[in-house]
C-alpha cells in the first residue's frame, strides 16, 4: 500500500537486518522500495538519511530540518 508514513519505521530485509529509516511524512510504494533496495544491496549496510537524499533529492521529508 502506497501512502505517507505517519511515524519513521526502520525498514529491515527478510533476515531483519536494517535496510534504512525512513522519515515521517516520506511518501512509500513499491517503486520506492525498489529505489532503496538496489543501493542497499550494493552499499552492504543501512542507508543513511544521506544516501536517502540522494535517491530522492526532491522529497520534502528527507529535507535537512533546521536546528
């Protein structure tokens, strides 16, 4: 199901190892997924909210929020 995430959920594989965080207010679907997973897959690790930014530089919910 596509829709905004109303709380940051950590998004794991299918052995529960962390794939990133998303943000409140980061709009989720399958596309999106497949996005994410590819860099994943290619990085080893979780992303950060900076490799984030760069799959999706024009989603407000990863915009730098000021201190």
């Amino acid at each position: 199901m596509a829709d905004k995430l109303k709380e940051p959920p950590v998004i794991t594989n299918h052995r529960r190892k962390p794939v990133c965080i998303l943000q409140t207010g980061f709009y989720f679907d399958d596309e999106r997924w497949d996005r994410i997973w590819q860099p994943f897959e290619e990085k080893g690790e979780a992303l950060s909210d900076d490799d984030l930014r760069e799959l999706f530089p024009d989603e407000p919910a990863l915009a730098p929020r000021s201190r």
